[in-house]
C-alpha cells in the first residue's frame, strides 16, 4: 500500500540523514546503514507517480539537503553520486531528466501565453496543461488548469516563474522566487490549500535547488583535488580513480540539464586536464561536457578554444570510437568555421584508409560517418568514391582473416576480430551517410538495402567463403537489421524499404543468437517509445512469442505495453494528432503484424494444426495487450480491419493463391481469437479502417470473400487447446522454438546411464501431447550460444538423468534432418558458452531428426532430395543460421550450477528400420 511505502521510505530517509550524513553513531554505523540511499533510489523505477514524486522529494530533504551551503552540499552530491550501484545511479540521472523536461514544458507554456489568443494557441496550451498534469496524481489537472488561468491574469506573476526557469537563475534567487510566488497564491481564510500545494510542488521540481553556476564551481574544485590526491576520497569510501570517474559522470549529466552553469574559465581549465589523461572514459565525458555547454567558448574563451581544438582533432583522428563520435560533434557544436576544421580532419583520414590494417581502421570509421551526416553538403559527394571503392568494394566484400571455429554464436567485445569491428563500422558509415543526405537521387540507398538484405540472406557472410566464424556472423547480422532499422527512421528511405527487406529485419529478432535477440530487441523498443519508427515496426514484437527464453518474452510484453501507452497518450495530448492516426494509434498495427506472420518463412501449409497455433500465439501476443481496454470500442475496430483485409489481396504477391490463402487464414485466426475473447467486438466499428496500400491492394469492387479459412475443427482445437505451462528460467542461451516444429517434452524419471542410446517409434499419442508443452526449455537448459543446438520436432516421456559438470561429446554424433525456426545447422566440435552468461545457465545436447524440412529464415525454399538425408556430415560444413546443435563444455559457466537439469530420453522419429541410433556421451 502507498501509506505503508511512505511512512517506510521516510523512516529510511531519516535514518540515512542521521546516521550517514551527520554521522551521529560514528562510521561504522553509518556503513551499516549506507545501503539505505540506493535502496530508496530504487523506488524511483516504480510505476506510481505517488512513489517518484516522493524519491525527488527525499533526496532533496535528506540524501542531498538543499538547505546546505554550496561547497558542502556539492561535496554530499559528489561522493553519493560516486558510491551509488549503476541502477541507482540511472534513477538518479533520470529523476534529473524528468524535472529537466518539466522546466522545458513550463517555459514552453509561458512563450505560449506571450502569443496572441487563436484557436491553434488554445489547443496547444490544451496539450500542454495535460502533459504538466499527467506528471502529477489525483485533481491534477483542475488544479493545473487553474494555476495556467491565475497565470494568465498576472503578469508579475509570470515574471517571477520566467525567472525561477531561467539558465541563469541561482539556487538563493530560485528560494526567493519560490517563496514569492506561493505567497501570491495562498488563501489566508483556506488552511489547507490541495491548489497551493500542488503549485508548491511543481515550482520545487523545476527549480535549481541544487545546481547554479557556484554549485558546477565547487563540484570542478572537488575534481580537481581528486586529481591532484588533495581530497577526501580514502575517508569517504571512495577510491580517487573512482572519484574522478564519477564526477565526470555527473558533470557530465547535468551539462545536459544545466548547460550554462559550466560557462566559466576556471571549469573549462579542468576540463582541459581532464582531456589529457590516460583514462579513455574521463577524457570521452569531458569531451562531451565541451559539446553540451562550450556554444560561447568562440567568442567569449578565445584561449580556451585555441587549447581545445588541436586535442579535438587529435581525438577524432587517433581517440577511441566513442571519443572520435564526440569530437566530431564537439567540433560542429561549437566552432563558426567548423567546415574548414572537419575539411582537415576528412582529408586525411579518407586517403589513408587501408583494409590490411583493420584495426587502424575503426576510429577513422566513427570520424567519416559522422562527419558525412552532420555535413552532407559537403562531404556527401567526396563520401561516395570512399563508400563505392573502398566500404564495400575492399572492406565489406573481402574477408581477409580466418575466424575462429570455436562454434560459439557470441563473444565478448575484447574477443572480437578487428576486422570484423571495421566491417560493423562500415556498415554504421553507410547508414550515417545516407541520413545525413535524406535523399535517394543516386539510388545510393537503394544499393546499400540490397547490399544489407544480402548480408541477412547469407546470414552475415556476406562473401560465402565460410572463412567467418559464427561469433562474427551474429555481430553481423545485427549490425544489418540494426542499420535497416536506422534507415527506416527517416521517411524517404522508409518509403523504398520493399516488404521483403522489412521481413528479413523483423527476423532478427528470432535470431539463433541470444545476445542478437536481445540488443535487436531493445534498439527497436528505443526508437518505437520515441516515436521514431513506423508503427509497421511495432509488429516486429508479435514474433517475440517464438522466443524460448521467458525472460526475452517477458521484456517483448512489456515493450508492448510501453509502447501502447505511450501512442495512446501522445494522441490525447496532442489534438492534431489525430491527423496521423494511420501512424499513431497502436491498433493500426494489426494489419502490419497479419500481413508479416502471413509471410513468416515457418508458416508453409495453411492447414497444418501446429503451424496455425503457433501463428495464434503470435497474434494473441500482440493482441493481448491491445485488448486490455476496449478504448472507443477499438475491439470492433480491429474486427472490422481483419474483415477488410479479407477483401484485399496481398500486394507483395497479388497472383499468387498460396500467399493470399495464407493472408486470409492468418485473418481468420485473428478474428477467431477476437471474437473469443471480446463479447464488444461484434459492435459497429466506429471508424472504417484505413489499409496500408505498400502491403494489400485496393478492395475489388465484386470481390466477396465469404470462406472460412479454418474449419471448425482446426477453431476449436486453436480455442480450447490446453496452455503452455510456463517454466522457470533456467538459461539464456536456447534455441528458437520454430513455428510447425513440435517443442522439447518436459519429463521426470529415474536415472539413466551416462550413455543414452535412442532408437524408438513416434506415437501418435505423444505428437498431439508435444505441442501442448510450452516452447520455453528453461528446465531442459539446451545452451542456444554454445554450439548447434537442435529442436527436437517430437518426443515421448523418457526416463532422464539429473546432469551436473557434464561434457557432451559431439564428436561422436551424427546428425539427422533437423529443423529449427526453418533453417539447416550442422553438429560442430563442442565448443564453450558465452562468458557473459547468468550463472544459472545449464546445457545439455539433445538431437532428434525432424519430420519434414522447412524452409530457411531469410532464404526461398530449396527443394529438399528424396530419399534419406546425410546422417554423418562433416563438423566444418559452412554454417547456417537456424538449426543449432546444444553442446556444453566444462568452461560454460552455465554447467557449473546444472545440477537440476534434464537429459530428455529422445525417440527417432524416422519410421525406417535403418535409422542410425544417436549416441549421446555425458561425461563427468
């Protein structure tokens, strides 16, 4: 309840006050107390506006007391900041950024009231009362309404709050304005006044109670005596490396917030020496301090600019990427004739490139591309000869070295290859050039999507010379589906995207590659909840309900959800919003996610009963969360645009009956699933929903579709089937649960030998049975990253053996026709996990031949020979995503805590008397 966290998170606060601040029961009392300030940090993460609003109150009152004098209440803020964990150090930066976005809309709201009265005026001030009320709890909103009205009437007081959100406004000065203003305000004959409070509230968060241009001073001096070994560092708890990095990160936080507090030439003199030290991320914090805050440096630091700019070029020429990225921006920040500067930093840097040196090639990589996109007028032309005879011709289309076949699908940053680094840069050079020219009059864009589409295909070995290992691949390919997505972010390269090449996007996210999956995942989610990307893309998470890993599925929904709301609310805020419904309004997406499930390379045979299911879970996924609430009856809405789409064809294949017969019974299963679950849908639409004409054609006239795609049999069995069980999370690193591909059978016995041999018939018993299991194997722990894991299409219960330490020997086996998410995958020598894993992790190889071979992620059909399949192939045939083979090694950090995990007994499938048998070798 919120009273019992209140009075909790005060009674905490108190505590930390006493007892670490005043130090009232000496030090080791007060270490034993110190986890109190990350703790209640924490709470800032919370949902409830109630809990963050409380945070921000707290840490003004008590874990940095704004009624401090400057220098010690900089000194409480410098030493927090250093000895807080990362989350609360992210809760802390973000409050900053909420109150800082606060402040922009109150100063957004005051230039609004200096413009003449208009209608348009009125509906923007409209939208903004509601964006400042939706910060706060409970009548928020009359209360907000009336402070804009009494706003309005006095113009005093409106000066006042200009000067309260001025840059240059001091903490004391804030104080008085404060003071002031709720003096205005208050009610003598009213005690206790819910208006004057909330308005006292809002005045304190987007106040400078703690920063001004004195406070920025103090926390440079208290750097400095880090640096110099003056300072208290030893005494506070902190270590002076761990000191400096800290306030440079702080520093750093508030130049975005507090910009001109830092215009002084004592704190740019610091900042200066902090360039110059060996530590690679004080001198990439100070850089960007320079770019956020130096806009006067030019004309009123001129000493300061001639130090700055020889150490800016020597950054973006021989720094490290992050501090060449900074450097460039620095540059065309802050300087007038930032032309000629860039001009001497491109010059150089494009004849010298060569790709023999890779790791020489990485840093001038990050300068060319940004420089490209920040200057296309100038660098756009001269950036094409670099991006036509070297980008692609020598760097991307050769393969120069040897990857390691160590059969791991991912490796740590320090293990990756230099040049595998140049080529992901490459591909990052090409996007930021082409987004800064925001055009395709060359048809450079054109070429460089094919060039991307074609690294997807070939599942990041762009060259099919099998000389790149699968670590490398896997950085490959999501630096592919990264930059497709980049691209789709502006509007004229998001227009020549053709659906085929959004497809091949959308599967990253079903990648074989957990760490692929999961950064993929958060990159579309950043730019979703910015608005950034066509809401088409938000269909990409309904694939996120193959992913095995219930920790993967569980960040999809809420992603989701994130995103809904965050739409929803953008379009009652903002009443022109409702000119761009097709792009807004989140139930718009369920055209976009028929129309990419229909053409899911897993979904082959529209009538196959475990195919359509898993297409039902995908729908259910997305849908789910679209029906929480049935907002402007949008149940019958989405209802309606599934009928609709059954009356269009598919515009990717419009004279092809297999693809509009999988279109329609994708339709059908969503209006299956929405008349189940919603007894509003069957109301009248309120709206008749607009088509996407890029993916269905205009509605023919006399064309009626009247076909039930799915039988009655098939829309029960879909309705009523039992649901997947959900399992404990066991471990990262899964293969991919596969559309049409039966999931492993969770099971219990007795203990079998340590070698298992299996060789049994598939019944039919257990096929039905199979897919009614959950696609999430976190308790038979096959390790997805650590050498080819299969999916098994079906098994019976067996007997299992609880597996601690093991090893499997691949060496020995041989692999069937197996299938996993469509795609073939050869058995390689066992290889280790990914020394990023969670502790937890557990491995073990299970194999099984499939049933029938499917088609490939990413790939047309290949008509598979009749007959048997090659049962002994060679460990070095060429990689291809899709099929994995689970091997574990001793080094796997996941087999160290395996003690609960279970080898299933597996039966052939094939029903021929001459299946070889599958030897499996656990050893100790």
């Amino acid at each position: 309840k919120w009273r019992v966290r209140k009075e909790a998170m005060m009674g905490l606060a108190q505590l930390y006050k006493k007892y670490c601040l005043h130090a009232e029961a000496g030090k080791d009392a007060a270490e034993k107390v110190s986890w109190i300030k990350d703790k209640l940090l924490h709470i800032y993460y919370q949902n409830s506006i109630d809990d963050k609003l409380l945070v921000e109150k707290i840490f003004a009152q008590y874990l940095v007391p704004h009624n401090l004098e400057t220098e010690e209440r900089m000194k409480c803020l410098y030493y927090l900041y250093a000895s807080l964990d990362p989350n609360a150090v992210k809760a802390l930066n973000e409050m900053w950024k909420c109150q800082n976005m606060l402040r922009s809309h109150v100063r957004e709201l005051l230039d609004l009231h200096k413009q003449p009265t208009s209608e348009a005026n009125s509906a923007a001030m409209f939208g903004k009362l509601m964006t400042i009320a939706s910060k706060y709890p409970g009548k928020a909103q009359d209360f907000v309404k009336k402070f804009n009205q009494v706003l309005g009437d006095d113009e005093k007081l409106r000066s006042q709050l200009e000067l309260l959100i001025s840059p240059t406004c001091s903490c004391k000065q804030a104080d008085v304005c404060v003071r002031e203003i709720a003096r205005k305000l208050a009610n003598p004959k009213q005690p206790t006044n819910p208006f004057l409070e909330m308005v006292k509230f809002l005045l304190e968060r987007i106040a400078p109670v703690h920063i001004d241009s004195e406070a920025i001073s103090a926390l440079v001096k208290l750097m400095n005596k880090s640096i110099e070994g003056t300072a208290d560092d030893e005494e506070e708890g902190v270590s002076p490396d761990t000191a400096i990095r800290a306030g440079l990160e702080l520093l750093k936080v508030l130049s975005f917030t507090h910009p001109t507090s830092f215009h002084s030439a004592e704190t740019y003199e610091s900042l200066l020496q902090c360039l110059r030290m060996e530590d690679d991320k004080v001198a990439e914090a100070a850089i960007q301090i320079f770019r956020n805050t130096g806009h006067k440096i030019e004309t009123d630091l001129p000493q300061i600019r001639s130090t700055l700019i020889p150490i800016l070029h020597q950054k973006a020429k021989r720094g490290t990427p992050h501090q060449a990225k900074q450097a460039v921006h620095c540059i065309h920040a802050i300087f007038s004739n930032k032309e000629v500067q860039l001009a001497q930093i491109f010059e150089p840097l494009s004849r010298s490139l060569n790709a023999d040196v890779p790791e020489q090639l990485i840093t001038p990589l990050v300068s060319l591309g940004h420089i490209s996109m920040l200057a296309p007028d100038q660098f756009a032309s001269p950036m094409k000869s670099v991006v036509a005879n070297f980008i692609v011709k020598d760097l991307l289309m050769n393969d120069r070295s040897t990857g390691e076949k160590n059969g791991k699908l991912w490796s740590p940053d320090e293990e990756v290859s230099p040049e595998v680094l140049a080529k992901v840069q490459a591909i990052k050079l090409l996007v930021r050039w082409l987004l800064g020219m925001k055009n395709n009059q060359s048809k450079s864009a054109n070429s460089t999507l094919r060039l991307l589409s074609a690294m997807l295909v070939s599942e990041g070995d762009l060259t099919e010379q099998k000389r790149i290992s699968k670590s490398d691949m896997s950085r490959l390919r999501l630096a592919a589906g990264s930059a497709i997505m980049k691209l789709a972010q502006e509007p004229c390269y998001h227009e020549i995207i053709t659906p085929e090449q959004f497809q091949l996007c959308a599967l990253v996210i079903n990648d074989e590659c957990y760490q692929v999956r999961q950064i993929f995942a958060q990159k579309l989610h950043k730019a979703l909840v910015k608005l950034l990307l066509p809401l088409e893309y938000m269909a990409i998470f309904a694939l996120c309900a193959k992913d095995p890993v219930k920790e993967r599925r569980a960040h999809a929904r809420q992603c989701l959800l994130k995103n809904i709301s965050i739409r929803r609310e953008y379009i009652k805020q903002n009443p022109m919003a409702n000119e761009k419904l097709l792009s807004l309004l989140p139930e718009y997406v369920v055209p976009y996610m028929i129309h990419l499930l229909a053409h899911d390379p897993d979904f082959t045979k529209p009538q196959d009963v475990d195919q359509l299911r898993d297409v039902k879970e995908c729908l259910w996924f997305m849908l789910e969360v679209l029906m929480t609430k049935n907002e402007n009856n949008s149940h019958a809405f989405m209802k309606k645009m599934a009928e609709n789409i059954k009356l269009t064809r598919d515009a990717q294949s419009p004279d092809e009956p297999k693809a509009n017969e999988k279109l329609y019974t994708v339709c059908d299963i969503a209006l299956c699933v929405i008349n189940s679950k919603s007894a509003m849908c069957n109301a009248d639409s309120p709206k008749d929903p607009v088509l996407p004409t890029k993916f269905f054609t205009q509605p023919e006239k006399d064309f009626c579709n009247d076909r039930n795609y799915i039988s009655e049999e098939t829309r029960v069995l879909l309705l009523t089937g039992k649901p997947k069980p959900t399992a404990v999370l066991g471990t990262v690193n899964k293969p991919l649960s596969a559309t049409g591909r039966r999931p492993y059978i969770r099971t219990t016995g007795s203990e079998t030998g340590s070698n298992i041999s299996v060789n049994s018939e598939l019944s039919s018993s257990t096929g039905n049975r199979s897919r009614e299991q959950s696609s999430d194997i976190s308790e038979t722990g096959v390790s997805e990253n650590d050498e080819n894991p299969v999916r098994i299409i079906s098994v019976t219960p067996a007997k299992t053996e609880p597996v601690k330490n093991k090893e499997i020997n691949s060496d020995q086996a041989t692999q069937g026709n197996s299938t996993e998410r469509g795609k073939k995958r050869t058995a390689t020598a066992s290889g280790t996990e990914n020394i990023h894993q969670k502790p937890e992790e557990k491995s073990v190889d299970e194999t099984g031949p499939s049933l029938a071979a499917k088609t490939r992620r990413g790939r047309p059909t290949k008509p598979e020979p009749q007959g048997t399949t090659a049962k002994n192939e060679e460990t070095n045939k060429p990689p291809v995503r899709g099929r994995k083979r689970a091997a574990v090694s001793q080094e796997s950090p996941g087999s160290l805590e395996a003690g609960n995990a279970k080898a299933p007994k597996q039966q052939d499938t094939a029903k021929k008397p001459a299946a070889a048998q599958r030897q499996i070798d656990l050893q100790r």
